[in-house]
C-alpha cells in the first residue's frame, strides 16, 4: 500500500517538533546510528561514517516520495537537532503499517519516545486511516516492549528465529495496536 503525500507533515507538540530529516541532519543522524548502544539490536553495524547516516537520509526520501513509507526526525522545542528518528518503516497492505524508532542514547530514560509513540500512533490512525500498526522487538530490548505497551501495544505473539542477521537467528516479539 502506497501513501502519498503533497509536503511532508512536520507535528509539534508543547515538547516537540516532529519533522521532515533533510540532508541538513546528517550529522545528528550519525551520532545517532554510530552508538552500538543504539544498533545492538538492529540488522545494521553502527555507522563508520557520515556517508552511510546520508544514505539512510536518502532512503527515508525515497520511501517518502514513493509513498512506501514515512520518518520523522524528534527536535525539542528550542533545539534546532535531531535527537531521534519515528515514523512507518512500511504501509502493508489492508492499511497496516510498520512502526519503527531509535533515540540519541543521551536522550535516553526521559520519556521521549513514549510520547512520540504516542504521537504517531494517533497520527496514524486518525490521519492516515491505517487501522493496524505494528511493531517487532528483539526480546532483550526491554526499553522498545515497554514504549510499546505503555502506549496501548499488545504482544501478539513470539516469531521464533524469524530474522537472520550478524550471523545469528534472532526471535522477534510481534506487537500491535489497533483502531
Ligand atoms: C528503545 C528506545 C527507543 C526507548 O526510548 P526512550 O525515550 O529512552 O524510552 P522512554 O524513556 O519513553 O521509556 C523507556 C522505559 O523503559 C525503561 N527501561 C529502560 N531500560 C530498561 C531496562 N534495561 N530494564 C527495565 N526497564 C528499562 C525505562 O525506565 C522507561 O520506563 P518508565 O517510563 O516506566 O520508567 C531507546 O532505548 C533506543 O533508542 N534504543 C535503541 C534503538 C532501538 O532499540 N529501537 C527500537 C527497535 S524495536
């Protein structure tokens, strides 16, 4: 399923300012992805170099373009740099979409992607009329299951060695909410 938009829908809040990643960012988007703290659960190496944080920038563009997906990048009020990334990895058919989310480990423990969960999951159902989100955690990320249930998200089941990555199988909790 392809969501098309006509500009890119910043959000903001009394905390935040949810909005468009540019090529401006790349510097914030490295020091996120360049933190093993941050990437020890994803199927990705920490970044080495600011060229692969512009290669992740241009992938976000392309999905937004082609209407396959949607990132946001996390500001604070009265900040000017990106301190994480949200937004839809993918829309699936039957309007469900793909959750994903990361955070600069210094911004960590503060409640800031709770709240951004929050955001975008109302987002998603109220204004892109999906009517299922989901969301697959490593079962030793307890900081992502917590985000997730504290926001509404339900454990749904356990995909035993679903995914394959760092030469390991890896068990992969499936959560969701829906409308
Ligand atoms: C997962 C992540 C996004 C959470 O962001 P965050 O803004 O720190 O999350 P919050 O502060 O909103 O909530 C974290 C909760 O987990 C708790 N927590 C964190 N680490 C924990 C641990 N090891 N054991 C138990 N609880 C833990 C915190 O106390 C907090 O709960 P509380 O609000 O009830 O006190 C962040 O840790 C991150 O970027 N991790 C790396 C990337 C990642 O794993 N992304 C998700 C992939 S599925």
């Amino acid at each position: 399923m392809n969501i098309l938009f006509d500009h890119f829908p910043a959000l903001y809040t009394e905390r935040f300012a949810l909005i468009e990643i540019t090529t401006d960012y790349v510097t914030d988007i490295y020091n996120i992805f360049s933190n093993d703290n941050v990437t020890q659960f994803y199927d990705c190496d920490s970044f080495k170099s600011k060229n692969e944080a512009l290669k992740l920038i241009e992938l976000f563009q392309k999905r937004f373009k082609d209407g396959t997906g949607i990132r946001w990048g996390i500001t604070l009020k009265n900040d000017t740099k990106i301190i994480g990334t949200i937004g839809f990895n993918s829309f699936q058919s039957d309007m469900v979409g793909r959750l994903g989310y990361d955070l600069n480990e210094n911004y960590w423990n503060q409640g800031i992607i709770s709240e951004a969960i929050r955001i975008i999951t109302e987002y998603g159902f109220r204004t892109l009329n999906l009517h299922r989100i989901e969301a697959k955690v490593i079962p030793e990320n307890i900081a992502s299951s917590i985000v997730l249930e504290k926001n509404g998200y339900i454990k749904e089941g356990i995909m035993r060695d679903k995914g394959f990555w760092k030469n390991q199988h890896h068990t992969l909790i499936l959560y969701s909410r829906n409308y």
